[in-house]
C-alpha cells in the first residue's frame, strides 16, 4: 500500500468527481455497499456503464470490490469518505451565471446546471 501526498490524493478526488456518473456512484455508495446492477438501475444507466466507471473509481483508490459468491459488492475504500461526500454536499458554491472559461462543455454543462439550481440571495 501506498500513501499518497495531498496533491496527488486530491488529484484523485478530481479525476473521480468531475464525471457525474462516476459522482452518482460514489453518492449511492455513501448509502451503503452495491453491486453493479443495482447501482445502474439506482442511477439510470447500464451495468457495462457502471462497471467502467467502477474501476476508475478503484484505480483511484476511492473504492474497493469485495466478492461475495459470483458478485462483486462496491463499497468506499474508506468510511471517512462517506462523511467526506457529506460535508462536500453541505458546502454552498456561488458561481458566475455564465462560465467564461471557454470551454464549449463548460458552457454547456453551466445551461444544464442552471436548470437544477437553486438561486440564494447573498
């Protein structure tokens, strides 16, 4: 086992959270340990989907598989992320209407999230 310096431990954290479907898994598993197939169905996707994005979430050390009979349960590689993913959801983000990043995703991604976010006046 490795231990990983901050930078890179939050290089990780990044990589496993800037894709929503892999955030989405990591989400349900903050509920508890899943299979693959419930976890596509929770999250709306298929299982090869879901499987894929798995090993990226393993191969980033935030998850780990655990067989149990012809299955494989997912769970968080460490029980302080789930508390981790709570304080993250907590934290109240004010951001720009429009992203001036140039980015055409971005742009694009910043339209969606408009349409699920809520306004606070400050």
């Amino acid at each position: 086992m490795r231990i990983l310096s901050p930078v890179a431990a939050m290089s990780r954290f990044g990589k496993a959270l800037a894709d929503p479907t892999r955030a989405a898994v990591l989400l349900q598993l903050q509920q508890g340990p899943a299979v693959p197939s419930e976890l596509a169905a929770r999250i709306g996707v298929s299982r090869r989907i879901v499987s894929n994005h798995l090993a990226c979430l393993r191969d980033c050390g935030l998850v780990v598989g655990v067989p149990v009979g012809r299955n494989v349960r997912y769970e968080l590689s460490d029980p302080k992320l789930a508390h981790a993913l709570e304080d993250l959801l907590g934290t109240i983000l004010t951001v720009e209407p429009v992203c001036r990043c140039g980015t055409p995703e971005c742009a694009a991604e910043a339209l969606a999230d408009d349409a699920t976010t809520q306004e606070i006046p400050v």
